[in-house]
C-alpha cells in the first residue's frame, strides 16, 4: 500500500508569453512504506513533482500512479505538510487538527479524539485551545503534521518542512519524525536542499538534477538503514 509510480512524467509551465519545462523524462518508483527524499538544486522541479503527486497541479504528459490507479486530482490518500504550515490562523491547533476531517463522515466526538492522538503524538498537549500566533515555528510545524496524520493519508508529502526552523530544531523535528514514522507504515516523499537531512531521514534519496529530459535527471540512492 501506497506505491507510487511515475512514467515519463512532463510538466511544461505556459503561462502564455514563456513555456517552462520544469520536469522531462522523470521515471521512478517508491515503494509502499519507504521514506523517500528527494534532494537537488533550487530550481530542479522538486516542488513542482511533489505537488504533481499531490494532485494540485497537473502533468503535461506521462503518468502518476497510487497503487497501480492513476491519480486524479488531490485525494485523501496522499497528505501534504507545507514548509509554511499553511495553519489558519483564526482556528485553534485543536480547530486546525479536527478541520481535516470534516468531510469524512466522522462524528464531531469522532473528530475530536482522532485529533487528540495526533496532538498528543506531536507532543502539543495543553495547547488545543491555543492559536497558531501564540505558537513557536516548530510548534507550528508539529500542528501542521497533527493535520495532515489525523486523516491517516497512505502517502505523506512533504514540501521542506523543517525549512523555516533553525537547526536544533530542525533536528529533534527530524528525530520526532524517525520516531513516530517507524509506527505508522506509510510511504514518506520528502523534498528538502539539505542533503544530510535527507540521508538521516531516508531509505532512499532520489537526487533531480537540472537537466529535464537527460538520462542524468534522477539518480536513485538506496542506503542501508541496517
Ligand atoms: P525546486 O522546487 O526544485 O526549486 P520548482 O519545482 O519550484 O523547483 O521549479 C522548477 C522549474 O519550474 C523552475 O525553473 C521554476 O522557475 C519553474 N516554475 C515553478 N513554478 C512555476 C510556475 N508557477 N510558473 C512558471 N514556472 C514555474
Ligand atoms: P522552492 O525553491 O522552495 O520551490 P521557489 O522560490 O522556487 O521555492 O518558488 C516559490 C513559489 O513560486 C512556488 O509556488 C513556485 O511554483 C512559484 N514559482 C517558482 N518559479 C516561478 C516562475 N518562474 N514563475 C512563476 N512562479 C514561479
């Protein structure tokens, strides 16, 4: 469950004056349950793919698969954590966390002990009734994860999302994530410029280059995690 698919995937930018080719020829797979990052140089199309996978932009040709379906738009099988947090400011962490899952059927109860797990995983209990103001970057960034786990998406994607945070931050939100991704079972795309990051995090690196459309465009890395 899970396993994505990418074929000859192509995304052109058009905005009528300019055409852009952001992504060519990008092929690979990640398996169910891997944690995947996906490094390389400012410009590369890094945030274009993950939000193609996301299904909130679409491909020019080629083709995205989730399990062997070709996706079609956003879905609540994939999940996207922003390097901005993307909070609203006006609803409370507990607000922001319950807000996901409004449209699946749950009863407000329902909503509001699936959001507690998740608050109480991100180690944000006492602060449900808080604003996202009143809240440290990485507090935020915590909130923004609650969300996104509290629909429980097989595929979580995510955009730099320790990129506002300073560096010991950075690292306990790194450890907190090998902690509680080890419990979860699903398949993490990571996108992120700091390469060491991306080695601790990962089982396996996926690194773009800026050369859409030659055989140099990704390179896949496995490490041993052993
Ligand atoms: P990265 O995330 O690796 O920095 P991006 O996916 O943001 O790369 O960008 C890849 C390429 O596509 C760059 O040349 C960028 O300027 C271009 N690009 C990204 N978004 C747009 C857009 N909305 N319109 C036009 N060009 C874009
Ligand atoms: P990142 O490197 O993290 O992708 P950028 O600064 O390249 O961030 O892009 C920030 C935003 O601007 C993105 O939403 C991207 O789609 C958009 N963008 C990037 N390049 C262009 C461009 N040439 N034209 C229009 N929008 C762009």
């Amino acid at each position: 469950d899970g396993h994505v698919s990418i074929s000859n995937l192509e995304k052109v930018y058009d905005d009528g004056a300019e055409r852009t080719t952001a992504i060519k020829d990008l092929s690979f797979d990640i398996e169910g349950g891997e944690f995947a990052s996906i490094v390389g140089p400012s410009g590369c199309g890094k945030s274009t793919l993950l939000y193609l996978v996301a299904g909130f932009l679409d491909e020019t040709s080629g083709s995205i698969e989730v399990d062997g379906d070709p996706i079609d738009g956003p879905g609540t099988d994939r999940g996207v954590v922003f390097q901005d947090y993307a909070l609203f400011p006006w609803r409370t962490v507990m607000e922001n966390v319950t807000y996901g899952l409004e449209e699946q059927g749950y009863t407000k109860e329902e909503r509001r002990s699936r959001a507690q797990k998740y608050i109480d995983m991100m180690d944000l209990s006492g602060f449900e009734d808080n604003y996202p103001k009143e809240l440290s970057g990485g507090m935020k960034q915590r909130v923004g994860l609650a969300r996104t786990l509290a629909y429980d998406p097989k595929i979580l994607l995510m955009d730099e999302p320790f990129g506002a945070l300073d560096q010991p931050l950075r690292e306990s939100l790194q450890d907190q994530l090998i902690d509680i991704w080890g419990d979860l079972d699903k398949t993490v795309v990571f996108v992120t410029h700091d390469v060491e990051e991306a080695v601790y995090l990962s089982d396996t690196v996926m690194v773009m280059t800026r050369h859409p459309g030659t055989k140099k465009n990704v390179t896949k890395v496995d490490l041993d995690r052993s």
